[in-house]
C-alpha cells in the first residue's frame, strides 16, 4: 500500500511534539464517507525486549462475508519515551510501516486508541488518519478525558463525551453487561459513520472484530518473540 510523504520528523523533543500535535490538529478533516465500507483495517500494538520493541499489525476485516482478508505486521525498535498524552509519537511509525506492507486498500482504518477525545484533540487515530490520508476512527477501551454518563444496558446503547463546550466522542455499548468502549474521530469521517462502522463491526464481544483480531495477533507474536 502506498501512502503520502511524510510530513514531519520523529525525532523530536516531548515539548516540541506536543506543539506538533497542536499545529496538525487544524489539519483533521470530519467528512462523510463516500460510500458504504466494506474493508475494515484494525490497527494495534505490543511492545517486547522491555519495551525497546514495538510490534504494530494491521488486520483487515471484510464486513459484507465477516472474514480476514489480510493481515500485515512489523517490529521496528521504539524510538520515543512513554509521556501521556503522546502515545502517537510511539506507535504510530510502526503502524504506517505495518500499513504499507497491505496489499489491499481498505476503506477505513480502525485504532485501538483515541482520535478527536484527547486534551488536544489530536490522538493516535488523529495521526494515523493524517498520515495515511485515509478515513479514521479511535476506537478506545477507556476513557482518556472528557465527561460522559454511561450508556443503557443494551446493545448499542450511545451517550457523548463531552469536554468543556466539545463533544470530543461517543460512548457506545457494544455488548450488554460489557463496558462501553470510547469512539471518536481520527479523520476523513463523521462521528456517525464512526460508530455505524465500529457497531456492525461487532460480532458478540465488546471489542469491534478488526482491532480485536489485530491485538490477537500481536500478542502472538509476542509470544513467539519472548518478553
């Protein structure tokens, strides 16, 4: 797969990247998506050697026959320190390393972690959806800022997540008796769109099948790798 020129350096200070996020904040796009999606790429990551190893894998989920179309991996050494609030400056070098070696072109890629619901409004799934120039979404399993109150007991229960006068994400119940999970926008989609993908891209369990099926496999090659 063939993505854009890169726009900025990695190596960059904690300061410096925090500005970063702030400047291609501007640059995300909410738009609907220009047609109904069927190839679904989740994207997640582990890291091994004590964490001087990251592992990023895409698993692309074919909607309409609910199959594995493929799958695409990478190990690349990890470049940047754990600071909150930058997760993206970790993971998502790998991630773009991993997408380039799909062969099909998915319609919308899925992060397991924060697109628009981060305290500047720019998340994993913000900076992979920039990158990739390709529709987004963060699909989250907590909660990073903002309020909300919890969704009804039922499938496909909503409520929004709020932050000051923004709505930044919805909560959505993807399973009754499970925790909500967190869904927000990385880019080139609308937060309705986002949470009709990830909800038809449940299959019973509380995480949507393509990042379900991605964190399955890096923890697999996790083991094979060692700690």
């Amino acid at each position: 797969m063939k993505l854009p020129r890169a726009r900025h350096r990695w190596n960059l200070s904690p300061r410096r990247a925090v500005a970063l996020q702030r400047e291609l904040a501007e640059g995300i796009r909410e738009a609907p998506l220009p047609i109904a999606p069927r190839l679904i790429a989740g994207g997640d990551c582990a890291f091994v050697d004590d964490g001087r190893t990251i592992i990023a894998a895409w698993v692309v989920w074919d909607l309409r026959d609910a199959c594995v179309v493929e799958e695409a991996h990478v190990l690349r050494p990890v470049r940047f320190p754990y600071v909150p609030g930058l997760l993206s400056f970790r993971e998502t070098p790998a991630l773009l390393a991993a997408a380039r070696r799909l062969r099909v072109e998915p319609d919308v890629f899925m992060v397991d972690g924060h697109g628009r619901a981060h305290p500047r409004r720019f998340g994993i799934a913000c900076h992979v959806g920039l990158l990739l120039d390709r529709p987004t979404i963060g699909c989250a399993k907590s909660r990073l800022c903002g309020r909300f109150e919890q969704p009804e007991d039922r499938t496909g229960s909503i409520t929004t997540l709020s932050d000051r006068d923004d709505v930044i994400g919805l909560t959505l119940r993807t399973r009754h008796a499970v925790k909500p999970v967190f869904i927000s926008i990385g880019h080139q989609i609308t937060l309705s769109d986002a949470c009709d993908v990830v909800m038809k891209s449940c299959l019973g369990f509380r995480l949507p099948e393509p990042t379900r099926l991605a964190d399955q496999l890096v923890n697999r090659i996790k083991k094979t790798h060692g700690p």
